[in-house]
C-alpha cells in the first residue's frame, strides 16, 4: 500500500480539500490546479530507495489521494453541478500538467519522455476510469466516459498500447445502451478523430470519422446526433452524412445542420448542384421557423461568398430543371432587404438575356407584386411595347435554333462518318441552348402577366404577338401555358378568352379559315356579340390519308388537345355558360378519348376530366369511364384517370358518394379505390391513391375508419419503406387528419388496436433485408396523434368542441387487448397517456376493473413491466380518488353500463401469475 504522504510534502487531505473548493466555484480552478499540480510536484520527488529500485512513493500516495476523490464523483447523475464543475477541473488539471511538463523539457533542451511524472499520472488515471466504462451502472459509466471525453485532447503522447485500449474502450461506449453515455463517447471520439488520418487506419479498424458519421445517421437518440453533429468536421468524405440530417426528425438537429455544420462550407461551389438545391429546398421548405431561418441565413451566406452578385448565385441552380433557386432568392430578399433594393436592370441588360438574368427579373417582379410594390416594378421593368419586342425577339431565336437544328439532322451523313461523336455533342448543345431558350421565353410569359396594360398600344402589340405565338406549331408544349396566361390577361372576360383559343384550334384544324377576318383585335370596349364566330368542324369527313398525312394530322391533334387542356386549367365559369365548348368537346376531346393512339388518347382523357369538373352532369355521366381506365389502362393513363377520379369525388361529392357511408354506392368506391392502393403497379399510383384517400379524409367526403386503417398499415408497412412520395404524404396528412378535429381522434383512435395487431405480426415475421419501425415506435406516433390537447381550435371560438377522453377510450381498448398479447408493449405506453382532469365516472370504473383484474389473472412480462402498470395503477388511484374508493364491485356489477365489461372479465380464464410469459419471435430491430 502506498504511504501517506508525510506533513511537509502535502496531503491527501489537502487534495481533498482543492477539490472541495473546485466543486464550490469555476473562478477558483485555475489558483487550485496550480495549487494541485505543486503538491504533485512536490509528491513526486518523495521516492524510497530499494534493492529493486527506487519506489515512487509520493506519486503513488498523491495517484491513491486523486484517485478516492473522482470515485466521490462517479456515482453522482448527470446534471449534479458540483460533479460537472469536477470533471472540468480534473481537465484543467491534466492540461496544465503535460502544459508545464511540456515547457519544462524544452527549457531543458529534451525531447519527450516516454516516462515523465505527468505521463505516469494520466496513465494511471486512464486506466482508473476505463475501469468504469464497464460499470453495472450507468451513473458511473456516465461519469468515467465524461471525465475521458474532457482530458483526451490534453494527454499528449501516449503509449500505443494505452492509446489503442483506450480508442477499443470509447468505441464500445459509442454503442451503449444508455444515450447521455453514447453522447460522452461521441465526444470523446470527436476529439480524437482531429489527431487521426483516415488513410493510415487499418482495415479491420473503421476511421473514427467514419464512426461519427455512422452515429449521426443511425443513432436513435438525438441528443446523441447533436453530440455527432457538433463533433463532425464538415468535409468532402462526411458531406453526404451531414446532408443526410437536414431531413431529421428532430427539429434541434435540423437547426444545428444550418446553423453549425454546412456554414463551415467555404464557397456554395464545393457542393454539387444537386447537393445545393437539396439542402435549401429542404431548409426554406421546413414547418420549424428557427430551421427555416437557418436556412435563410445560409442561402445569404452563400450569396456573399459569391460577392453578392445575384446572377452568380442563380448559376449555381439548375434554373430549367429545379424550383428552388426561387426560392432561395426570395429568402435572400426577406433576410436582407438592402439586397433587394440594390436590383437594377439597366442598359444593355434586357438585350442580352441569358436564363439567371430572365429569372432574376421574373422573382423580382413577383416579390414586387406580393409586396404590393407598384411603384417599384413600374419603375424595374420595361415598357410593354419593348417587353414584347423582348419576348418576340427570344422566340424567334428559339424557333432559327430549332430550324437549324432540323436542317442539320435531315442533311445526308455517312454511316461511317468518324464524326459521329462531335455530331453527338454537338446535339446535347443544341438542346441545352434550346431548352435555356424555352426558359428564357417561359419566363418572358410570366413577367409580361403581372405587368400594367394601361398602355393600349403596347397591349395591342402584346396580343397580337400572344394570339399568333398559339397558333404556331413552333410553339414548345410546354410554354404554351404561359402563353395562354398572357391571353387570359389580355382578353376582356373569360368566353373571349375561350373564343380565342377555339379559333385558333380552327385555324390549326382547318388552315383555310381567315382567323384574321372572324376575329377582329380585342379591347375593352369589345363585347362577346360583336365578334361572329363561323362554326367550323375541326374533324372533317373521313378521307383516306396517307401515312404521312396521318401522322401529321395525329401531331396537329397533339398540339389542339395541348391548347385545350391548358384552356380549360384557366376556365372558372361552368361549361353551359360557354356554348363555344360544345363544339370542342364533340369534335375533338371525345373522338380523341377514343383513339388508339395512347398518346391522343391520354390528353383526350385529360382534357374531358377538365370538361367534367365545370359540367355536373357530364362528370356523373363519365365517372365510370375513368373507373373503367383506372382499372384497365396503361400505368401512365391509369395514373392520370386515377387523378381525374379523386378530383370528380371531391368537385361532385354529394352526386358520386352520397352522404351515407353505408350505402351501396359508397361502399362500391371505397372498395374500388383501396383496391388499387393495395394492388398498385407502381410507387407513383399507390402515392397518389393514398394522396386523394387522404384528401377525402380530410374533407370529410370519406368517413369509414377502415379507409383511415388502410392508410395508417400503409404508412407504416415495410413494403412502402422505398416509397417515399407516399411516406412523406402520410407522414403530413395523417396527423393534420387526427388534429384537425375530435371525431377525426376518435375515429383514429379506434382503429390503433386493430392496426397495431397487423402490424405487430409484420414485425415479427419480417426476413431478410426488410426494414421497419418497432410497434413501439408506431405505437408511440399513434397516441401521439391522439392527443386531444393537439386538436386545432379557432381563435375566435368561446366554447371548446374538444373531446378529452380520446385517451380515456385508447387506454380502455389497450386495457381489454392486453389480456391477448403485446402486453409489453401497452404497459409502456399506459403512462404516456394524456387524461382530463374530469372524466366520465363510468369510462374510470372499467379502467378501474381492467386493471385489477389483470393484476389478478395475468402474469406481466419483466419486472419494469410491472412496476410501470402499478405506477400507472396508482396515478389513476390518486388523481381519481372518489371513484376508484367509492363504489363497490357488487353495485357497480348492477349497473347495466357496466354488463358486457363484467361480462368480458368473468370469461376469462386465470393463468399462473407467477410464471413467465412465453417469448415471441423477435422481429430484426430497426435502426
């Protein structure tokens, strides 16, 4: 044993008494640790002369003394002061230490000892706490890992021994069962990592990096990935893993991402475009205000990285492609005004457009217009008449392109031309300009909707330019409409409107009619009976056509049927209050719905769903040919029948779905369509299946609680893990469905035993490579959506709606289901039950007898199981106190409330309350 140190030399009492003091107050540490490192010094040179050697009796006594007062320590929980105030003197100490024993070998001229007072000291203080690292108990565990994950950047140059035990041993804690234990590993492992290279790990070894990177994916606890997330350095290799979080389920840690990690980025070029747009449209897209701030921060951040030139921000986006640049600019915008102030668009700027100029001015005007700022767009943009010189100018780039392109590809070449691949690259150019082009014009189009029309020479010159654009087959698809919101702009009312285009469908269908003599300019003065409009037939006679001639006639169709959908987005008024589409309807939409090109025939779908949703008795009329396609059709019609069906049902409810659940007609649907959820051909069908089942929960149209089951087996399902466009509908749909009123918790509330009796057993057959969250989990989401204190309330609303008892009925069902199985499972989830303070006196009685007579015919899984059940016992004895010791059970078994639960009971048969409960099969446990 060592030797107490003697008077002069100091004392383990006068150790015991610094780190008293170090618990009482931080100001007194740095005087303390220079106290404590002189009575170490001064221990040190107390040595005994052996025959073996010299002994190191004062080290050994000063260790002994040391030791004893971090043992005082260990057993203490976390958040106790005085324990953490310790551990970061125990830190200071250690630092200052290897600090002076450092300076004092350098003083000397001597390189670093191997063996040194302060390298024998954190020896031995190692290994006295990876002692407890493999403590019974998790306090101490805590502790040990705690006091490591502050000394280890002070340690200086271990053995490799103790270097590698001690790496072994803070790994093993990265995985320990208690998450504040995870959190100290981590950041023991955080602080390690920054000495470590990656490329010199062994194989068999992971990179500590690598590690952190793990934890923050895949720990449960996100406590544990803050720890993670802080200590990761943000680099190429741990980018993907960082970026993974901005998607957390935690809102702190989605905060932290924006706020700590990808700041740390030097320049928005460093991440691909992919990577930028994914973690902007996720931040500025995120329901947490603070995330979203974040975010904003970041998106400026990168802007003034870039010199604030706004231009060069928008070149780091895929503007054809992507939405989120938009995005992103108005955040700029919101963030800082002065930036937004600072837009000109001067001189030569409107004569060379390129797709981050024409965008630019596109936001600013639709930040002007939803700050109502008039003044300063009138101010920004150009005149009418030059916007539309603007306009006609990129078009007529967009269509020279086009032409020369196709001149290019009918040219006669050599099959065995070796300039085959510069033939290819140069397409893929062609198509790039072309598509930068189409942007450009699209976006032309939508400035030239929000700007002012007093100017009526520049109105005529826009119209005029709008009306001839639609007629071109030049025109891409996809800008016509834009074009046609112009038209809508431009033209008096909404028949105008629609005379147009069905003029302009003539003219394409018969090229002999004068478009020019039927319709004259529109103004304002124009009324809808001064305009003639000659009927033309837009199918003529059959007539033999050759190939050629059909395929263009089919191209023709194409463009009609693509005026006509566009149109018929943009009509508000119904379809009788617009003769004009008779003609529409019977000579080009229903002959194209029957077509055999599938082509013709899904836009003749489309536009018919349109006809429907402004003509009643047309839509009940044509339901059953949509039903008819959604079962029959192509997966790519299917899916747009499917969306025409779910609009129909909400447009026509009372028509299609009467409001008797049980009804024939209801219970037809609602066959039909949970049908196609569970038998969908693709992720996209049973995506939007579930959205439109949704919808019409939602809305009240559907109120079977086994559609509500489906979605809720759906959403947790592992066959849907891959779908993500269904998870992420679900995941905001049902829990506004829940919130949004009582009935709707009620109806949930319902269906969570049935459900989780399903899901339960998928659990625990699940083989292979399927993944799925633990019925826990699920569990635990459910009664979180029933929370009644989360049910939406009007601000203005004086009297609650509310139905308190959601919970009171959840516990009654999980009560009378625990006598089956999956009573683990329910007796975790008993106490996180929300219950009212005044509850009907009968729901409490049947919790009262529940609970009693599973205590006496029912044996409990483990013993948390049991002490969780009797501390839920005993809150509900307490808090309802007047019913649980008033009436007795032979009154209560006269009361005739009460019969079928009595009834229940006395069926059940007794089993051996002492003895265990039979295991299931263990499902494989989800990360």
């Amino acid at each position: 044993m060592p030797t107490r140190l003697s008077t002069k030399e100091g004392s383990d009492e006068d150790i015991f008494n610094i780190f008293q003091q170090a618990q009482a107050n931080i100001a007194s540490h740095k005087k303390n640790v220079v106290q404590l490192h002189k009575l170490h010094s001064q221990a040190a040179q107390h040595t005994e002369s052996t025959a073996k050697g010299i002994r190191l009796v004062g080290e050994k006594a000063f260790n002994k003394a040391f030791e004893d007062a971090v043992y005082k320590v260990l057993p203490l929980k976390k958040g106790t002061t005085v324990a953490d105030r310790i551990v970061k003197f125990v830190g200071l100490f250690v630092k200052f230490t290897v600090e002076k024993t450092t300076e004092e070998l350098e003083r000397q001229e001597r390189g670093e000892e191997d063996d040194s007072t302060a390298s024998r000291f954190i020896e031995f203080l190692i290994r006295t706490l990876l002692k407890g690292f493999t403590s019974k108990d998790k306090i101490v565990r805590y502790r040990s890992v705690q006091f490591v994950a502050e000394i280890v950047t002070s340690l200086g140059e271990l053995d490799e021994e103790l270097y590698s035990t001690l790496r072994h041993s803070i790994l093993e804690r990265i995985q320990d069962k208690e998450s504040a234990v995870r959190v100290q590993a981590v950041i023991a492992v955080g602080k390690l990592q920054k000495g470590e290279d990656p490329q010199t790990v062994s194989a068999d070894e992971a990179a500590l990096v690598d590690v952190l990177c793990d934890v923050l994916q895949y720990d449960t606890s996100a406590d544990v990935r803050r720890a993670a997330l802080l200590n990761t350095p943000t680099t190429e290799r741990t980018l993907p893993s960082i970026i993974s979080r901005v998607r957390d389920i935690d809102d702190a840690v989605r905060k932290l991402v924006f706020q700590h990690s990808l700041p740390q980025i030097p320049h928005p070029r460093v991440l691909t475009i992919v990577q930028r747009e994914r973690i902007l449209r996720t931040g500025l897209g995120d329901r947490e205000i603070a995330v979203k701030d974040a975010a904003r921060s970041l998106a400026l951040k990168w802007v003034e990285a870039l010199d604030s030139d706004l231009i060069k921000f928008l070149e780091t986006f895929d503007l054809v492609g992507g939405d989120v640049a938009e995005q992103a600019l108005f955040a700029v915008f919101e963030v800082k005004p002065d930036l937004f102030d600072s837009v000109k668009f001067e001189g030569t700027y409107w004569n060379s457009l390129t797709p981050e100029k024409t965008f630019l001015a596109r936001v600013f005007t639709d930040y002007c217009v939803k700050l109502k700022d008039e003044a300063r767009l009138e101010a920004a943009l150009p005149e009418v008449t030059a916007l539309a010189f603007y306009i006609q100018n990129a078009y007529n780039r967009l269509i020279e392109q086009s032409r020369t392109r196709d001149a290019e590809n009918d040219e006669n070449r050599n099959p065995f031309d070796t300039t085959a691949r510069r033939n290819g690259d140069q397409d893929a150019s062609w198509e790039a300009e072309q598509l930068d082009l189409e942007f450009i014009v699209g976006e032309l189009f939508r400035i030239a909707v929000n700007v002012d029309y007093g100017d009526e020479i520049g109105r005529r010159k826009m119209f005029s330019l709008v009306r001839e654009m639609i007629g071109q087959s030049g025109l891409p698809d996809g800008l016509v409409p834009g074009c046609l919101d112009v038209l809508r702009k431009l033209a008096p009312g909404e028949r105008d409107f629609i005379r147009l285009v069905v003029e302009v469908v003539q003219v394409m269908r018969d090229p002999g009619v004068d478009m020019d003599e039927e319709v004259p300019v529109v103004d304002d003065e124009t009324q809808i009976g001064d305009t003639p409009v000659k009927r033309q037939k837009l199918f003529q006679a059959p007539e033999e056509k050759s190939a050629e001639e059909q395929a263009k006639m089919a191209e023709i169709d194409m463009r009609c049927l693509s005026l006509c959908t566009a149109m018929l987005e943009r009509v508000m008024s119904t379809f009788d209050e617009n003769p004009t589409l008779d003609g529409i309807l019977a000579e080009l939409i229903i002959p194209a719905v029957k077509s055999k090109e599938s082509a013709i025939r899904e836009r003749g779908m489309i536009a018919l769903g349109l006809c429907c949703l402004i003509h009643r008795k047309m839509a009940i009329n044509s339901f059953g040919l949509f039903i008819n396609q959604v079962e029959r059709a192509s997966p790519t019609l299917k899916l747009k029948a499917l969306q025409i069906v779910f609009d129909m049902l909400t447009m026509y409810e009372r028509d299609l779905c009467p409001p008797r659940p049980d009804s024939e007609e209801v219970k037809q649907i609602v066959d039909f369509l949970l049908g196609v959820l569970a038998n969908a051909e693709t992720e996209a069908i049973q995506a939007t299946t579930a959205l439109g089942l949704s919808k019409l929960m939602i809305s009240g149209v559907l109120t079977q609680e086994r559609v509500l089951q489906s979605l809720v087996m759906v959403y947790f399902s592992p066959e849907t893990i891959g779908n993500q466009q269904l998870r992420q509908c679900l995941s905001i749909a049902l829990p506004i469905y829940g919130c949004s009123s009582s009935p709707n918790q009620c109806r949930l509330q319902r269906v969570i035993i049935p459900s989780l009796l399903i899901l339960d057993e998928v659990y625990n057959e699940l083989e292979g490579e399927q993944d799925m969250v633990t019925p826990l989990q699920i569990l635990g989401t459910l009664v979180d959506w029933t929370d009644s204190q989360k049910v939406y309330q009007p601000v203005n609303n004086m009297q609650s709606n509310v139905y308190e008892e959601v919970h009171v009925d959840l516990a009654i069902d999980m009560l009378t289901s625990i006598f089956d199985g999956q009573r683990k499972l329910y007796i975790q989830m008993l106490n996180k039950l929300s219950f009212p303070d005044e509850v009907d006196e009968n729901k409490l009685r049947k919790l009262k007898y529940l609970i009693s007579s599973y205590k006496m015919n029912r044996a409990f899984p483990d013993a948390t199981s049991k002490t969780s059940f009797e501390r839920f016992s005993k809150s509900l004895e307490k808090r309802y106190a007047d019913v649980f010791s008033g009436m007795s059970e032979e009154d209560a078994r006269k009361m005739e409330s009460l019969k079928d639960l009595f009834d229940f009971l006395d069926e059940l048969v007794p089993e051996d309350v002492n003895a265990p409960v039979d295991g299931r099969k263990k499902g494989r446990r989800a990360r």
